[in-house]
C-alpha cells in the first residue's frame, strides 16, 4: 500500500511539473511573438522599411538563392498583412481608437510598398 501512494504521489508531482514547464514555455513563446510584433511594427513606422528580419530568408533559400526579388517582395508583403492581421486582434490598445489609428498607419504602409512594388 505505501508503495502504492509512493507512486500516485510521485506521479502527481511530475503531471504538475510537465503542466508547469508547458505553461512556462507558452507563456514565453507567446510574449516573444508580442515582442517581435511591436517591434516590427515600430520599426516599420519609423522608417517605412521592413525590419531587418525580414530582409533575410529562409536560410535554405539564402543558401541555394532560389527566390527572385519579386518573391522577397511579396514574403514582406505577407508578413506585413500578418502584422495587421494581429493587431486588428490584440487587446494591447488602450482603445478602438488607438487601434484603428496604428491598423490605419500600417495599411498606409503596405499601399506604398504596393505601390512601390508596382512602379
């Protein structure tokens, strides 16, 4: 029997340690993804470029130099529709305002790589 309750006790305290280390490590993935959002998005209002991280490839594709500079291009342009697809979820903005504001400035941002691209 007290090997019994050695074992459920054994089991229980590492069920919580695995449920511990689970949330632990979403909860940081989550706040560097939030992170790399607002820093992307700062740095592209600031400059009208896309951040330094997106200038760079797959490092598969960097190494064979597959993608033309029209693919480059358009993987920015993803990234920034992604960009806006999460701010027009985030629930970081003190209120709608403030929120259509940034979506505002950031669409502003994509029409002139559009447009850019385009010409």
């Amino acid at each position: 029997m007290d090997l019994l309750l050695l074992f459920i006790g054994a089991s229980l305290i590492g069920a919580v340690m695995v449920v511990w280390v689970i949330t632990w490590t979403t909860n940081r993935a989550a706040g560097s993804a939030i992170t790399r959002y607002f820093k992307a998005s700062e740095h592209i209002l600031e400059t009208g470029q896309p951040p330094p991280q997106w200038l760079k490839g797959p490092a598969r594709e960097r190494l064979f130099r597959r993608k033309s500079k029209l693919a480059i291009d358009e993987r920015q342009l993803i990234k920034l529709d992604e960009l806006i697809r999460f701010f027009e979820h985030c629930s970081f903005y003190e209120d709608d305002f403030a929120r259509e504001q940034h979506l505002a400035q950031l669409e502003s941002v994509r029409e002139a790589w559009r447009a850019g691209r385009a010409g």
